[in-house]
C-alpha cells in the first residue's frame, strides 16, 4: 500500500511540473508565469524528496521558490507600465527560440547518452550518508558545480536590479 502512495503522489508532482512548466512558457500574464514557476520550482522540489534526495530538495526549495521567484516577483511589481494592458508581452521571435530550444535539447541528449555510455560502467555514485562525507562531496568534486550555481543565482540578482531601474529621461 506504501508503494502505491508513494507511487501516485510521484506521478502527482511529476504531472504538476509539467503542467506548471506549459504555463510558464506559453501563459500571456508574466505575474502568473512567475507563480507557475515558482509552482514548477516546489514541485520539482517534491521530485527531490521522493528520491531521498533530502538536502536537495529543501535547498531547491529555499533558494529557488524563496529566493529567484521572490526577486522575479518583486522585479515585475516595481517595473513601471508593466501591468498596462497596452503593453505587449507576447514573444516576437519564436523561430530562434525553436532554434535554440532544439540545439540545446540536442547538446543535453548528447551529455546523456555519452554520461550514461561511458561512465555508467566505470563511476559508482557516491551515497554520502554523513556530514562530513558530504561536505568532502561539495567542496571537493562539486565544487565547480556550486560555484557555476553561484553565478546563476548572482546573474539572476542582477538581472531583477537592471529590471527594477528606473530609466532617466
């Protein structure tokens, strides 16, 4: 009975990503996007926690639903004109976003196949089940992975600054 729960309410959180993720990228109010993503981001959070992936999820949960939806938010409320109905926010360019869409989901199939070809063989995962082992996980072989992380939240803090400037006539 326990298998079937957990069995359910996973395809539950993995039926509200994908739902949310449509919202985000085909929804005409940017305020609602917003939410849908921050729906998507707690989700995919809940995703972490049923593969006992703990840690994971609750930073994926903290920094992104309490930190880049929050700033997102808070961009769009103090973006002048951006609640006027005359305003367009509709997408001119969606051929070079199909473009790019395709060669990165080309370039991620790529890493997979390769990832899962070559190292499936010779890399056993590491199951860290103390402190301290994960923190030689982090700050050892993850560390760039952090620190590429670091840049996106960074970037993302800017990108709400340059939003939130008011322009000088």
């Amino acid at each position: 009975m326990a298998k079937i729960i957990h069995a359910v309410s996973f395809y539950f959180f993995a039926l509200i990503t994908v739902i949310s993720a449509l919202v985000v990228v085909s929804g005409k109010n940017l305020f609602r996007n917003v939410l849908a993503l921050g729906l998507f981001f707690f989700t995919i959070g809940g995703l972490y926690f049923h593969l006992n992936a703990h840690f994971v999820a609750a930073s994926q949960i903290l920094l992104y639903v309490g930190g880049v939806v929050v700033l997102v938010l808070f961009g769009i409320m103090l973006t002048p004109n951006i609640a006027d109905p005359q305003e367009k926010q509709s997408s001119e360019q969606k051929i070079p976003a199909l473009l790019i869409v395709f060669s990165l989901g080309g370039l991620l199939l790529f890493v997979f196949m390769v990832t899962f070809l070559v190292l499936s063989t010779k890399f056993i995962f590491p199951q860290p089940r103390e402190i301290i082992s994960f923190a030689k996980l982090i700050f050892g072989n993850y560390l760039i992975v952090i620190e590429l992380l670091s840049l996106i939240f960074l970037s993302t803090i800017v990108g709400v600054a340059i939003l939130t400037r008011e322009e000088k006539n």
